[in-house]
C-alpha cells in the first residue's frame, strides 16, 4: 500500500494514467498558427497537387505521414524536407553519409520550428530510388479556428502514380500500357498494378479519412 492506501499494482496504474494524460495534453498542444499549404508533384503532367490545412505544432515527421497520406505515398521509402538551406529526415547511417548534406532529424523540429511566418515554399522528396520531388508553396498562415486546428485536406486533383513504378518515365510507361490492349506489356502491368487505374482519380473523403487514420 502506498500513502493514498492504493496497492501497489492499483499506484502503478494511476500513474501510467497520469502519465498517458499528461502525453496526450502534450500532444494537443494548442496551434499558434495553422498552414495552408499546397502540395503538387513536380514535372508531373497534368499536375497532381493538394491543398492542405495542417497545424504549427505538427513535427516534420508528422508532417510527412500528412503530406504522405494526402499524396497517397504508402510510408514505403525514406524522405527529406529541404527548407530554407536546412535538410530535415529519418537519420541514416550509410556509407556515403560524408558526401551528403547534413541530415537535421524531423522528429525533432516542428512546423512551426522550420516555417515560422516567412518561409514561402520548400521541397519535399519521397523514395530517393523512384525520386518523387514535390514543391511545397505556403499559400497562407491563419489563426486556429474550431474548424482548423488538425491536418486536413480540403482539395486536390488527380491520382498519385503507383509506389515503385520508376519515377515519372515509369510512370508514363505504365499507363500507355494500360490504355492500349495491345500494347505487350498491357497484361503484365494490369497484373502489377491489381487491374484498372483512373490518373485523374482523386477523392477528398477518402483522403481525409486515410489522414484521420494517422497516429498523430
């Protein structure tokens, strides 16, 4: 028994309860300001693009699962933030590490952290094999309201290419194969991308629903 009479068993749990309170108060930590952002991916015809509202107290880990879902990546390779000069990722221990830029951890750095009020657009890059670039254009910082204060999506167009199809060049190539019936790799790709895929698709409830879905 402890001095409030609980055993110890019953101490342990009002102090792992206080403890997952004091976490979550932690992470809902009220925004000072909220983003919108539009995400588009670069050199991609037509353009597949996103506009998002997402909140200054997100991490940039956290701000690429958001980004990703948004996307429709799927969390299956590594990433970067380029943002004013300063490279942010998942830290990575390789044998070419000297030769590239330092690697600030995005854990670490918030969105309010790196973009504060002046940061008008930054780069934001998944799977360094496949290299989807996408620029990142701040289009307004807003005070928190009711409606805004967690990450959402609130338009787009178009679909995200499938994961590993070789870049953009791959991409084009998957889907001339999948317009032509007769083109002799129309059965292997209807096969590799689980049949038919509409470029133009894009629906903002789905969207939202894989961004709820997070662990944030």
């Amino acid at each position: 028994m402890d001095k409030t009479g609980l055993s110890a068993d019953a101490a342990q749990l009002v102090r792992c309860a206080r403890m997952n309170a004091t976490k979550k108060t932690a992470r809902r930590a009220k925004p000072e300001r909220i983003y919108q952002l539009r995400i588009s991916l670069d050199e991609a015809e037509p353009s597949v693009w996103r506009r998002l509202w997402v909140p200054d107290t997100l991490t940039l880990a956290k701000l690429d699962r958001v980004l990703q879902a948004a996307m429709g990546w799927t969390n299956s390779h590594l990433h970067d933030f380029a943002i004013e000069g300063r490279s942010y990722g998942v830290p990575r221990e390789d044998e070419f590490l000297d030769e590239l830029p330092p690697l600030l951890d995005d854990r670490k750095h918030t969105v309010a952290d790196v973009l504060g009020t002046t940061v008008q657009r930054f780069s934001y890059l998944y799977d360094f094999g496949d290299h989807w670039q996408h620029t990142v254009v701040v289009e307004q910082v807003m005070l928190p309201n009711e409606l805004n204060t967690w990450p959402l999506c609130l338009e787009g167009r178009n679909a995200c290419p499938p994961e590993d199809v070789g870049g953009l060049g791959g991409y084009e190539e998957f889907l001339q194969a999948l317009r032509d019936p007769t083109h002799e790799e129309h059965e292997a790709m209807w096969r590799w991308g689980g049949g038919p895929f509409d470029p133009a698709g894009f629906d903002v409830n789905a969207t939202n629903a894989a961004i709820r879905a997070l662990k944030l």
